[in-house]
C-alpha cells in the first residue's frame, strides 16, 4: 500500500500539519504539531540527528545510573519522539499495518522558510510506535521524500536544452587501460 504524508508548515506560528493520504488520495489520518509544545532540544535533535548524536553519545546520562547513552540509545529516543509526538499515533498507526509499503513525504518548498527547510532534514525512517517497536526502515516501509518548490523542478522547455554528460574515467596504477578511446 502507498501513502503520501503531506507537511504543510507555517513557520510564524511554529506549527506544522502533517497529513496522511492513501493511494486513493484519502486522508486518513491527520497531525497537527505544535513546536513550542515540546523543549527546544528535542526539536534540535530531530533537526540536526547527526550532530545531536555525535555530541551526546557518551556525555549524556541514560537515568538508570548504569553508564551514558549510546548512539543507538540516543536514536531510539529521537524515534520515539518522531513517532509519538511529531507523526503521532493515529499516522502511525496507519503506516504500521501493511506490508510492502512506501511512503511519500511531499514537504513544502524551503525558499523563506526555515520550519519547512528543518522538516527536509528529519530522519523519518527512525521512528517508532513505541519503546518496545521496531523503527519504520525495520517494517518493510520504502520513504521517498519529495519537496513542492517550483525553482527545483526543470525547465518547462526541456526538450530544446541540450543534454550535457561529463563522464570521468580513472585507471589504477598497474591495470590494464580499457580502450575507452575507441
């Protein structure tokens, strides 16, 4: 089954719709998403996950007194935040019961808009249902993101622009050159 997540986002009030679709183009499911809801540093570790991560693992504290969090540990946290609070239960509730499934994330054009240019950066395959859940790239879930801004999509007159091709070829010391010449 194939659905298509829409995100609408108005960055003067902070908030974000995200709309679910299905093949048919129903919506099936909705979240509207508060971003002064939730502390800064959550929104700061889904909109930036690499350097969030690569700054906290080991430095943070897991709260059972047994050690620092790892990297793993620090991206279940992040997951479970995307799949609770961000897409919410009844999206992902929807995307959890099928096999086979792509997903379709249609963000906004970022020209202007610093929410939507953060929503392009979410790892959206790393969230979670739930603690005990697999992330969505361990349920067979395809994600393939798309962006709506007009400056990114090709010219109208295609056809008359010439197609240009740069091909870079390298040959390793000592291997048979392979007559590209020809």
């Amino acid at each position: 089954m194939n659905f298509e997540l829409i995100i609408e986002t108005d960055p003067k009030e902070a908030i974000a719709r995200l709309r679910l679709h299905d093949q048919q183009g129903a919506q099936v499911a909705m979240s509207p998403v508060e971003l002064a809801k939730q502390s800064p540093a959550k929104w700061e570790a889904l909109f930036d996950t690499r350097r969030h991560v690569g700054r906290y693992a080991g430095a943070l504290r897991d709260g059972l007194n047994t050690g620092s969090k790892t990297a793993k540990q620090i991206l279940d946290e992040i997951g479970l935040f995307l799949g609770e609070t961000v897409l919410g239960p009844d999206i992902m509730g929807r995307l959890a019961g099928h096999q086979d499934r792509t997903l379709l994330i249609r963000l906004p054009g970022a020209a202007g808009d610093p929410l939507a240019a953060a929503m392009a950066r979410v790892p959206w395959e790393i969230a979670r249902a739930r603690a005990d859940e697999p992330p969505l790239f361990e349920r067979n879930l395809v994600i393939r993101a798309v962006t709506d801004d007009p400056a990114a999509s090709p010219p109208q007159d295609a056809e008359s622009d010439p197609l240009r091709v740069l091909l870079v070829f390298a040959e390793a010391p000592g291997s048979r050159p392979l007559a590209m010449r020809l």
